[in-house]
C-alpha cells in the first residue's frame, strides 16, 4: 500500500480515535494530476448490526467522485453540514478534487456546459460509458487498494476535457484561490483575495462561483470554521475568544453565532463532547480484552 497522505482531514468533526471499525486512509495525488485532484480517501467500515456511525464533515470547496458497491456519483459541494449515517459492511474509493477541477469533470461525464452550483447539495451518476467502466473496473479491483488508486488515475489522465489548456489555465488559477483563503488566515474578506490575486471583486467572485458553485465569502468562511474546529479538538487550552480572533473574526460572538449555524452546536458545546469522546474511546481500548 503506498505511503498515506494523513489520517484524518480538519473538516471531519468526528475523527476515528482506533477504537472504531470504521477506517479511514488518505493517499495524496501523484504529480502530474495534482491540479486535479486533491487526494484519494478510502473508508471501510463493519458496524455489529445494532451500532450506527453518523459521520459529520464541514465539508471541503471541491467536489468528490465515488464509487461504493451500490452507487456510483460525482457529488457536489454541500454548503452546510454534511452528514451521513454508517451501518453494517461497506466500503468506498472516493476522490476529493481540487476546487477548479468542476467544469472539467462534469464534461467529463457528459455535462458539458453546466454549472457546477447545479450539482452542490446533489450528485450526479457515472452513467457515460466511462464512468461505468470505470465503476465496474473498482468494483472488481477492491480491496486492492493501490489497483483501484491506479484505475482512477488512468481514467484521470484519459479524461481530454480536463487537460485542454483554458481548462487547466482556469482550473489552477481557482486553485490557487482557494488555497491562498485555507493557508493565509489574513485573507479575512473577499476583497483581500481578489487585490492579491490581481483582479475585481466581480471577476474574482464569477470565477469562483463558475467552477464551485459557491462564492469566494463562503470559501473563507468555510476554512475558518474548518480550522476552529480542529482547534477546538486538539488544543484544550486555547481560550474562545482568543482562537476566534486567530481564525479571522473580530469578536468571539460572531464566531460563535457562524459556528453554532453550521455545526449545530456552540464552539464550546462541541469542544466539551469531543472531549467526553475521546475519554470513552481510550477507556475502551486501555480496557478492550482483545
């Protein structure tokens, strides 16, 4: 199996602790499609019949193809909270695009023309020649890891609307948006990325809604409340007032009031119930007779 990438991403509010049977790797993206790709994730899961994992993701600006044993989808962007309940056998080979790959992977599959905010908060099946190939050749290759990785790369790599050079020109200028919102916490305001990408406010806010389908304020909003809630979960020490202010608000209500609209839950709500967690989980293995 190639090297992981990382377990977990800061956008999953329930990360695994080793005591679930549920398992989650990450496998970055080779090279030459890295302006495509984010990286490819593979959960498996066996629940006992009575046990049900719900599975909540402040979800990355990008859309995701997968393929399970029932169901095959590019699925957009879901702009709340994405949620999704886990139960009995499964297991999936997903991959998380980079946020310009959009417009090009709905040619891909047929689409040709649509906008991507169409697809956010639905999906659309592989239902093209390709992408049922594509799913039966998965379906085949799993558990083998690396051969299914390999499978998506190849129908990557022979996907010709994705490497026309507008196509890619485009795709990697909203990349690097997008990354320049997540890494520089100074990029508080739509205006702030638009002067350091060189451009209008407008042309900056068309560019970002034509390949996501979401605006240039929701993508900083969402890498903000992506990296509070990592914070929340890894520092216990860190005062809310202090961390709203590192993440980019002004005051600490206003942090809480975006935080409890998405989550469902104040920041220090989430961060005492994260803890009572993760207490559980290491009791349970320091106590497991396995």
């Amino acid at each position: 199996m190639r090297q992981n990438w990382h377990k977990t991403g800061k956008g999953l509010l329930t990360p695994d602790h080793g005591t679930s049977p549920f398992s989650l790797t990450r496998v970055a993206a080779p090279d030459d499609l890295a302006d495509i790709v984010e990286n490819f994730w593979l959960p498996t899961w066996a629940l006992p019949d009575d046990e049900v994992i719900e599975q909540r993701i402040i979800q990355y600006p990008a859309f995701n193809l997968v393929v399970e044993p029932a169901e095959s989808a590019l699925y957009g962007v879901v702009t709340g909270l994405s949620t999704r309940r886990l139960d009995g056998t499964g297991w999936a080979v997903g991959v998380l695009l980079r946020p310009g790959a959009g417009p090009g992977i709905l040619s891909a599959l047929g689409h040709s023309g649509r906008a991507p905010a169409t697809v956010n908060e639905g999906a659309v099946a592989l239902e093209t020649a390709d992408g049922v190939a594509l799913t039966t050749a998965i379906r085949a290759a799993h558990p083998h890891l690396d051969h299914c990785i390999d499978l998506m790369n190849a129908w990557f790599r022979a996907r010709t609307e994705l490497h026309s050079v507008e196509v890619r020109r485009d795709r990697e200028r909203v990349n690097r948006i997008v990354d320049l919102a997540r890494d520089d916490h100074s990029m508080t305001r739509v205006e702030l990325l638009a002067e350091r990408e060189g451009c209008s406010t407008r042309s900056l806010q068309r560019l970002v809604l034509s390949h996501i389908g979401v605006s240039p304020k929701w993508v900083i909003s969402r890498f903000r409340l992506q990296e509070a809630a990592h914070l929340l979960r890894t520092d216990s020490t860190v005062h809310l007032a202090d961390l709203a202010l590192s993440v980019g608000y002004a005051d600490q209500s206003h942090f809480t009031r975006d935080f409890a609209s998405v989550i469902g839950e104040t920041p220090q709500h989430y961060r005492t119930s994260h803890r009572l967690t993760t207490a559980a989980a290491q009791f349970a293995d320091e106590h497991s007779t396995d």
